[in-house]
C-alpha cells in the first residue's frame, strides 16, 4: 500500500513528541480529538454548573457530592445491563446520546427561565455523573483499541487532547455566555459530545470479519479479540462489574489506588476552601485565583504531557509513572501543613494536580489495557464511578467531623503522609501485577 503524502507528514510532525508509528497515526490522533471533544464539552458546563449548584448555598455542596454518588449506585446495574447485551459499537452510542438528550432537556429549562433550586442541583449532580460516565466510556475503550506496549508510547499524548479541551472550554463559555447566554453553553456541549461520538465509530470500526479492532503492534500478539467477538456483546451478568473487584486482588488494587487518591484531592480541596476563603474577601478574586492555578495546572499539565509522559514511561516503567502522585500528594500536605499560605497552595496544588493528569492518569489507564474485555468495560466503569465518587463523599464527611473535633490541617497531614508512603508501596505492587499479567498473556 502506498503511503499518502499527508500521512507521511503528519506522522513526521508527531513522532518529534511521541513515539508513534505510522500505522498508529490515524487511531491516535482520532483519540486525541475525542478526548478534546469530551473535556471540551464539559468544561463548557462546568461553570454553569457550578453557578447553579449554589442556588441552595454553599453549605449544601457536601449533599450534592453524596447526592452524584447516589446516582452512580443508581446507573452503574443500568450501564451493566447494556454492556451485558450489547456490543460497544451499539451501547457507547446509546450512552453518549441519552447524555446528549438530557443536556438538550437543561437547555430548554434554561431557555424558559426555570432555574428553581432544585433543577440547580439536579444539574450539578447530572453533570457531575455526565463527567465520570464518558470519560470512563472512552478510556475503556482505549484500552481496548490499544495494547499495554501501545499504551506506554502513547496515552500521555491522547490525554493531551483533554488538556487542550480544558483550555478551548473555559474561553467558549466565557465567550458564549457573554453574547448568548447560558443556553449556548448547552448547545456547544451537546455538539462536542456528538462531534466525540463520531470519533469513537471511526476508531472502533464495525468488524470487517477479517481483522479485530485493535491497531496492529508485532510486540504484543496475545489479547487482541476477533472481529466476531468485536460484534458480539459483551456478555456476564449485570452486576458482573462488582464481583470482578471482588475476586481479583489486581482490580481491588486498583480501587485502592483510587480511593487513596481520591482521599488525598478532597482534603486538600477542602483545606484550599478554608485559606482561600481566609485570604480572599470576595467572589471575584476568588475566582480570578482558582482560574490561574487552572490555568498553571493546565499548561504544566500539556507541556508534560506532549513531551515528558511517553518517554517516562518508556524509560522508567509504570511503577514510577504512578508512584509520582503519592510523592507529588505527600510534599503538598506537608508543604500546605507547614506553611498555610496562599502562594504554597498554589504552587503545591497546581504541581500535584499537573502530575496526576500529565502522569498518573496515563499510567494507571495503561494498567487495564491487561485485563478482559469484561473488565475493561464493566469493573472499570464502577472503579471510576462508584468507586470515585463513593470516596468522594466519604473523604468529603471525614474532612468535615475532624474539622468540628478540633483536629486542623496540621494533624490530618500527619495521616495523609504515612498513607502516601503504603499509596507509593501499591503502585509498585500494582506496576508488578502488570507484568506478570503480559508475561502469563505472551506464553503459548
């Protein structure tokens, strides 16, 4: 097969930042241009969200934390049904334009000026779940499309595509709004959600019965399915998800990951409440501080992960990859803890925030890309919904009673450092697990 001028070019433009193959050209960047779609479209809805989950006040938020973990529990047998049924090339469709729909039914609401309290913290709790459900959907797929090698070289540089959505979706919102109002918000986000959509039927084509849908990579021959079961559902039970963590330490290792981190971000986000709110006396530079530090996340975070994320692990394994965050977590409570100030929370969030969206989360997605396809899609989408918001809101409640007994930032600290410690200690036993899995796949 001849091989396009274009194709030769742009294939020449990405590999001077990722370590890609011309026949893996077209499938990663079609990643890159979901995963911009998706982040795109939700910071879009993000600031309305925000604006109206306060319509009840800001004490209530704790509710609407507990409220979207709520709603997981609710979908999770829900999505478990259609992956038991359905194929993905049937069932992603499905969930992304019933998301769809439901952001077009907002639009009218807010289009007929019905912003009751209530529709304000329905919205917050819908998006919120919205958030969780495609981005799970799509690094499932991912990790079915791509394998464990591919995924080292090039996860950093498709989770680039987020990053750019992050900085593409504040400033269409803040210009939208401005012009047209918060019903434009809505329209561009369901629009990218369809223009997502689209990205995902041409990189998980229909099965041709000649050749499964994983891109082809001579290192790694064991795991890639065939175009029959391509176009077959899934199968297991309906509540297959849970039992799956259950019965493997590999993938109860990974809720633990999580939770850890999850634990780790909600402490820190409440105690950055407290000092903001104690150096900032109004709404405006409040907000004018939480966009710079989103700001400083967001470039770091590219910059890391165009250049830095692929090679890291490359060279350095996933171990490492995902020992940064406890490391990164570990320094930022006891920088914040020994020194409370403005400027050291920034500095210690905006590094820890970068190295988890730049490096952990590659690396961690990269771990699923060995389990079954059963896996892939249903233990991983409760890991990343249930699981997440479950600690979440638990992290949440915690925060919350240690701060009425009394117990500051100072002595959660002490806590939250010897947990990074056995955090580090599960990554590398996590990153271990991995290859014993890839040698298990590689024998005859």
């Amino acid at each position: 097969m001849i091989e396009h001028p274009l194709h030769r070019l742009l294939h020449r433009l990405l590999h001077r930042a990722v370590d890609v193959r011309p026949e893996e050209v077209r499938a990663t960047l079609l990643g890159f241009a979901w995963f911009f779609c998706l982040l795109g479209g939700y910071y879009l809805l993000r600031p309305l969200r925000d604006a109206m989950g306060l319509a009840g006040g800001p004490d209530e938020l704790q509710w609407l934390f507990t409220g979207t973990f709520v709603a997981m529990l609710a979908l999770v047998p829900i999505f478990g049904a259609l992956v038991t049924r359905l194929s993905p090339r049937r069932f992603v469709p499905l969930v992304y334009r019933a998301f769809t729909a439901s952001i077009l039914v907002f639009c009218v609401l807010i289009a007929m000026d019905i912003q009751s309290v209530w529709v304000g913290r329905t919205f917050f709790v819908w998006i919120s779940v919205f958030n969780l459900f495609v981005i799970s959907i799509f690094w499932s797929v991912l990790a079915d499309c791509f394998s464990n090698a591919q995924g080292r070289r090039l996860f950093g540089f498709i989770a680039a595509g987020g990053t750019a959505g992050t900085f593409v979706g504040p400033a269409l919102a803040a210009t939208l709004v401005s012009a047209l109002g918060p019903v434009a918000l809505t329209l561009g986000a369901a629009l990218l959600l369809e223009m997502a959509l689209q990205c995902f039927y041409r990189l998980y084509p229909k099965a041709t019965g000649t050749s499964g849908h994983r891109l082809s990579d001579p290192g790694e021959q064991a795991g890639a399915a065939t175009a029959t079961g391509d176009a077959q559902p899934i199968g297991g039970g309906v509540f297959a998800g849970l039992g799956l963590i259950v019965r493997s330490p590999y993938l109860a290792g990974l809720c633990g990951y999580l939770l850890l981190h999850t634990a780790a971000s909600t402490f820190l986000y409440f105690e950055q409440g407290r000092i903001v709110a104690g150096a900032f006396a109004d709404t405006a530079s409040r907000t004018r501080f939480f966009a710079l530090v989103d700001l400083g996340v967001s470039s770091l975070t590219l910059l890391l992960q165009v250049f830095v994320t692929g090679r890291l692990i490359r060279r350095f394994g996933i171990g490492t990859a995902l020992v940064v965050l406890p490391v990164a977590s570990a320094l930022a409570f006891a920088a914040v803890a020994l020194s409370p100030a403005v400027m050291v929370l920034a500095s210690a969030q905006a590094l820890r925030r970068a190295f988890d969206y730049a490096v952990a989360r590659p690396a961690r997605e990269v771990l699923f890309t060995v389990v079954t396809r059963e896996a892939k899609y249903k233990a991983k989408n409760a890991i990343e919904t249930v699981v997440y918001r479950g600690g979440d809101a638990v992290s949440g409640w915690i925060s919350t009673g240690l701060a009425a007994v009394g117990i500051g930032f100072a002595g959660l600290a002490a806590l939250a450092i010897p947990l990074a410690a056995l955090w580090a200690v599960l990554s590398l036993w996590l990153a271990r697990q991995q290859e014993r899995r890839l040698r298990e796949r590689a024998r005859p």
